[in-house]
C-alpha cells in the first residue's frame, strides 16, 4: 500500500532536517557571488542547485518566518511572525538611483550601494525616466 500523508510528511520533513542545503565550500562560493552583485538565479545556476535552496542559506531568517507562517496556516491561527518593515522610498533615493543609472551603473550595483532591491531599482527606473523624457 502506499504511504499515508502522515509518513510522506515524515519522511520529507526527516529528510529535510538531516541533509544540509549546501556545503560550507558551496555556501562560501554563494556568498562571494552575491557579494559581487550576483543574483539569486544566476548563483543557482553556476552551483547547480534551486534558487531557493541559495536564498534560504543565504538568508536564513526569512526561512524561519516563512516555515513558521506556514505551521501557522496548517494550524489555523496567526502567526506571531514580525512583519517585514519597508523603509519609504525618499527624494534622495530616487535622485541617487537615477543618478547612478546616469553614470552606466549595473542594476545590482546600483541597488547595493542604495541598500534597496533590485526590483525597487527597476521600479524607480521605469517610473521616474518616463516623466524626465
């Protein structure tokens, strides 16, 4: 007969706990690209393993927030997990993300050295370049 749910949870959740998602070698080289500006995807594809894998060990944080949501939903209560806390977006922000662009900075780069998101980044770009031109 085949596994019941409760076993296949089990065994997956055993399995999970016991493998570890990347090796300290790994881990390492995953930071090193990051710190370079790589992105999540293109740091999975050069280790050659899933992107979350990558953005979980290297945020392992948000690993915590997201399992203990989910426990939360199976359960059926709320989760006492903080939210994120989004800083506002100012003038000064915006006129060095543009001001950066100007200069032929890489996206990452310029995201890095704002301490935004990359999509943050895009956003700006595509917001604020139409009403310049």
């Amino acid at each position: 007969p085949p596994p019941s749910l409760r076993e296949r949870h089990n065994y997956c959740r055993s399995t999970i706990e016991l493998t570890m998602p990347l090796s300290p070698e790994l881990l390492d080289e995953a930071k090193k690209l990051r710190e370079q500006g790589v992105n999540y995807a293109e740091i999975a594809r050069r280790l050659g393993v899933p992107k979350t894998t990558v953005y979980y060990a290297l945020n392992p944080d948000r690993r915590r927030a997201h399992a203990a949501r989910w426990r939360a939903k199976i359960k059926g209560v709320e989760a006492a997990v903080e939210a994120r806390r989004y800083r506002r977006l100012t003038d000064e922000d915006i006129r060095s993300i543009l001001e950066l662009h100007a200069r032929g900075e890489s996206i990452s780069s310029i995201a890095k050295s704002v301490g935004r998101s990359t999509s943050l980044v895009y956003y700006v770009l595509r917001r604020f370049k139409a009403r310049q031109q």
